[in-house]
C-alpha cells in the first residue's frame, strides 16, 4: 500500500476532505516534482445518500458500543443518520 501526493490547486473542485473519505481519481505525471513523480488528478468524494444504500452492505466501523447498543461510522455517508 503507498501514498499518492493530492494538490488542492490540481483539483480545484475538490472542496473539504476527511480522512477515510472515499474517492475516485485518475494519477498524472507531476511536473512540479524535480523526482518525475506522480499526483492525483480529477478526485472526486464518492459520497452517497443514505437512502441509495439501503440493502447494501456497506463497511464501515464501530465509532462507540455501551452495554446493548452503539454506533457505526462509513466513508460512505456523511452525519449521524
């Protein structure tokens, strides 16, 4: 597993992103880099409405569990549903 740099000027459209965001992007040769490296280009968040995943399987993880209940978290979606 490596590490692909992102520029926020290379992907003016991008907005806020999160750690663990989902995203789908396509990989340029970076001409600003002296090593002839590469970069993320296009990157968009793949951030879906809660009703479009109903009956999905969706991974995710635990965020907290008490006693008989608890919540989970996903890339996938945004806020407390």
């Amino acid at each position: 597993i490596g590490d692909l740099f992102v520029h926020a000027k290379s992907n003016a459209q991008l907005g806020q992103l999160g750690s663990g965001d989902p995203v789908q992007f396509e990989i340029a040769k970076d001409d600003t880099n002296a090593a002839g490296g590469c970069h993320a280009i296009n990157v968009q968040v793949m951030k879906e409405e809660l009703s479009a995943m109903v009956g999905q399987t969706v991974t995710g993880w635990v965020k907290s569990f008490k006693d008989s209940w608890g919540l989970l978290n996903s890339g996938r979606f945004d806020g407390d549903v």
